[in-house]
C-alpha cells in the first residue's frame, strides 16, 4: 500500500512535536494536502525556486524544509517576488511544502544536539534544563579558542569562522545553539555562571559582540548556513530509521546565501 504524504508528516511530528517550537515560528504544514500519495520526499534547509524544481525533476511531492517559507502571514502574492515564485510553482505541481523549524532545533537528538555532538561536547546538558536552551558541554580536551575555531570551522566546512575575545584563552567547556542564538545578554552571564568558557552560535549582532568583549567572554560565530545544514542528514536519518519504503533525495540546490572567502582571496559559494 502506498503511502500517504501525512504518513511522513506524522513521523516528523513524533519525532519533533509542533508544541516544541518557539512562540515566533511557523513550523508544520506551510502548503498543499498531506491526503496525496507520496512519491518522494526532497530535505532542505530552504525552499527556493531552484529547489522547487528539483522536486519536480527528482519526482519528490513532498519538501521538508527547516526554515519555513511561510514566516509571517502572506497579504498578497507577488510574482516579482522569488518566494512567492516558488511558491506558486509549488501549488502548480501539487507540491507539499512541510518545515520543522525551531521544534527540530530543540527536540532531544534534533539540531542543537546534533551540532553540539559534531563540536565534540561531551556530557552535553541543557542549560535551565529545558530543551529549549543551549546545550553544554566539555570538550574531549583543553585547547585554545583559536585551535577550537579553526577545527569548528574544519568540522562544518566554514571558512568565515570569526571570534570574540583572546583566542589564547583555554577552552575546557563550551555552549552552542545552531543557528541564530545571540539575542540575549543574560545567556552570556548564566552560561559563565554555568562555567563555560565560550558560547558558538551564529548571527550575533553588534552591541552582543561588544557585551560579550567587555564582558571578557569567549564567543566563536559560524555561519547559520553551515551549522544547520545538517538538518538535511538529521531528517534522512529520522525516515530510513522508521523503515519507511520512499525515495528521499536531499537537495544539491539550497546554496549558501554567502560567499566564502579564502587567503586566495577567491569569493565561492557552497
């Protein structure tokens, strides 16, 4: 018997229940009708028109994306827009567009447990003991900010790696939220008053660099791209585990917004 778009939809929603995600965020059903017969499944962490299309040609009606194309409420739909673009080519070819978000960020084993393990966090615990939090943890051994950065960077295949404060300061537990985690001053006091030495996250602003650098604390900025890509592998693992008999094709067409920049000096992207 065939399966049903909604069986999948079900096996994420088991895994990383919609009640997970943060007050802000749109996960779950962004478009189409879960009743449909799959004919394969196409993991993002975007959609856009190029990805719209690959689920076209690879025969995938089903695109599980990690950040949701539908963020804030849509008043009109504009052609001249790319989203709303792939949107509409999407509702042509009876695409269903399904994102897990922020609930696949906190969930037991999702996002940041899995970057955390990829960081080599050992003992990883939840700082307020919510999932919902940074996750903690020691590393295998000291080393020195700069030595972390540059195997971080190594590790997640990011050559725009930058830090905040005295790369010489030794590292012996860290914290890291994937992706945008740098909104709060607070969380740089309770993870100090946590003891740990440095905090990974991507996409901090200004006045959070400065606090953390007159706060004398250890900050190590990946880029949002390279810390959840791994969503593509983490919702692979999750459907072949469930024994589910689908194709699921992880995308070759969500690029990195940004270029990477290396000592040659040539600007690429991913």
């Amino acid at each position: 018997m065939p399966y049903k778009i909604k069986d999948v939809i079900t096996e994420m929603e088991t895994f990383a229940p919609l009640e997970l995600q943060a007050d802000f965020d749109n996960s779950g059903l962004i478009l189409g009708d879960p009743d449909k017969t799959l004919t394969g499944v196409l993991i993002t962490l975007d959609t856009n028109i190029s990805v719209v299309n690959e689920a076209i040609e690879k025969g995938c009606n089903l695109i599980i994306e990690h950040h949701p194309s539908i963020f804030e409420p849509l008043r009109s739909i504009d052609y001249r827009l790319p989203l709303h673009r792939a949107l509409a080519l999407a509702i042509k070819n009876d695409i269903v567009i399904y994102a897990a978000h922020t609930n696949a960020d906190f969930v037991k084993g999702g996002l940041n447990d899995y970057v955390a393990e990829k960081l080599g966090l050992k003992n990883v615990e939840y700082l307020y003991g919510r999932v919902d939090s940074a996750r903690v943890g020691n590393l295998a051994k000291a080393m020195t900010m700069g030595e972390y950065a540059r195997f971080v960077g190594e590790t997640l295949k990011d050559d725009n790696i930058v830090t905040i404060g005295d790369e010489n300061m030794l590292v012996r537990r860290a914290a890291v939220i994937n992706g945008s985690g740098g909104g709060s001053k607070q969380l740089l006091i309770d993870l100090q008053n946590n003891n740990a030495d440095i905090f990974l996250t991507a996409d901090i602003k200004y006045s959070f660099a400065r606090f953390a650098k007159d706060l004398n604390y250890g900050i190590i900025c990946f880029g949002h791209y390279d810390s959840e890509l791994g969503f593509v592998d983490l919702v692979e693992k999750l459907l072949k585990s469930k024994g589910l008999d689908i194709k699921i094709v992880k995308t070759k067409k969500c690029l990195n917004p940004y270029n990477i920049r290396r000592e040659n000096g040539a600007g690429q992207n991913n």
